[in-house]
C-alpha cells in the first residue's frame, strides 16, 4: 500500500501554500481576533497569523541563534526579535495580535518551558497554549497512527500517534546545527557562511552525501524513539527537513514509509497557530 493511500496530506500542502502566499501578501479581513503562532526555533523564529476562522491572513520569520538545542540562550534578543516581527505583522494588517501560542521540544516544559513563556509574554503576547513542537505540527498534518519526527536547528523531536492521541513524545538532540557544523569543516566555511549554504537548494544535492553521516544519525534517533511502537509511516517536518533527500536516507534506515511535506519549515508554526485559543493560559 503506498503511502498517500494511509495518510492524506492534501490539508497540509494546501494550507502552507496558502501560509506562503501571505507572508509575502498578507490579506487583510475584518476578523474579530486573529490566533498567532510563534516558534522559536534554534535556527529560525516564524510567527504564522490566522484569522477567526483559523485561516492564514500573515506571517513572518527571521534567522537567528537566540536557541540553541532547544533552549532560549539569548533572552532579551529572542523577545526583540518576537516584538519586531509581532509589530511588523501588525502594521502590515492594521491591527493588534494579542493572543499567542507557543511550543516546545518535547520533553523540556521542566527545563525550558519557562523562559519560551515569559519571550511570547515580555514581547506582547497573552499566552493561550504551550504544546510540543511534534504535536503541534499534527495540527496540520492530521495524523491518525504513525510518528511525527521535528527536525529542527538543534534536536529531532518525535511524537508517536496511536488513534490521533499521542503515546509517546522524546527529544535529542543533533539537528541542522550539526548539519552546518559539517559543512563547515569539509569546506572551510565560518559557520554562518556554512548554514547559508545548507538552505539554498541549488547546493542540495552536493551537500547529500557529505551530510549522510549525520543524516543516518538522525535516522537512529527515529530508530530509537519509535522502538517498541506500531509506526507504519513517518512524517518529516521542521527546517532542517527541507534538505532535498533527507527523507531517502532516512527511509533507507530506519524501513519505515517517510513522508515530507512540500515545506516543512512552516508546518510547526502553523500547527502552533492553530492550537492558540482566547483562553489566556494559567500559570
């Protein structure tokens, strides 16, 4: 059985093109209240604006290196950041965004779940839900049975879905960071210059194989976190997934059916936006 049969992520592709069309042209509505969803990645923060109906009106991103594995490592630089792109969303529809979600790596609420709270809070946001970056991006993906594996700057996160609850949530980290820690060193590049090489596509294909090694140690974490479960089919999602071909050598190692979205950099924040409420969460 192929995989489009078991799962259909028509509603995924449909609606991160639609999130794509607005970041560039936001549409302006006369909704009641809009639902953002802000995701502080370790090399990415987006921020994905719905309307009252939960329909995608704007949005924005900025590369930066205020996270790192998972954890805020520069405090007051992530809430300009958040704060810069809230008021660049808000000029850009002529309203206030006042209600936010927010998610995490699974597994760190204990660790870090506090500082993301207090970024979304100190940039202006009231905040209505905290979730797992995995869970999250389900919102979209709509899985029933299966896993959903977040490859982002610096961890692989993994939620595994049993009748569309999730079982089981695990983090670890290597992500894109190590990725880019590579490439630096095989080519001699600053690491930042590294990290802009890795996200054009045109250089994809050459980079494939010199990332393989760390790629198959992604494929082991997957191993790892899905042992023991019934995980018929996996979705990729996270920045780091946009790499051309990650999702062949990651099927080749851990023989299960991989399945990646067109962009998965925006599926995270979209299912972050879609979780957010006007419930102010209680703290």
């Amino acid at each position: 059985m192929s995989l489009e049969k078991i799962v259909d992520f028509e509603y995924c592709d449909s609606l991160v093109a639609e999130f794509e069309k607005v970041i560039k042209k936001p549409k302006l509505t006369d909704s009641s209240v809009y639902y953002t969803g802000v995701d502080l990645g370790t090399a990415c923060v987006v921020l994905a604006v719905l309307d009252e109906n939960y329909n995608p009106v704007a949005g924005a991103y900025r590369y930066a290196d205020v996270v790192k594995d998972g954890m805020v490592v520069d405090y007051i630089g992530a809430i300009n950041i958040v704060r810069e792109l809230k008021k660049e969303i808000e000029e850009k529809l002529k309203t206030e965004l006042i209600y936010a979600a927010a998610a995490i790596p699974p597994g760190t609420d204990s660790l870090d779940g506090g500082a993301i709270k207090n970024v979304v809070q100190a940039a202006g946001f009231e905040l209505t839900n905290l979730l797992d970056e995995p869970t999250a991006a389900n919102q979209v993906l709509k899985i029933k049975n299966g896993a959903v594996v977040d490859i982002g700057g610096g961890t692989t996160g993994t939620s595994i879905l049993k009748n569309g609850e999730v079982i089981s949530v695990a983090d670890e980290a290597t992500g894109g960071t190590h990725f880019s820690l590579v490439i630096s060193g095989t080519y001699r590049k600053a690491f930042k210059e590294a990290d802009e090489y890795k996200r054009d596509i045109k250089n994809h294909k050459e980079l494939l194989p010199v990332l393989k090694p760390v790629i198959e140690k992604v494929a082991y974490i997957i191993n790892n976190h899905i042992k023991g479960y019934e995980v018929d089919n996996i979705s990729l999602v996270g920045g780091t997934a946009c790499l051309t071909g990650i999702e062949d050598v990651i099927q080749k190692n851990v023989k299960v059916n991989v399945y990646k979205p067109k962009n998965p950099m925006f599926v995270t924040p979209l299912g972050i936006a879609l979780s957010c409420t006007q419930e102010i969460l209680d703290l």
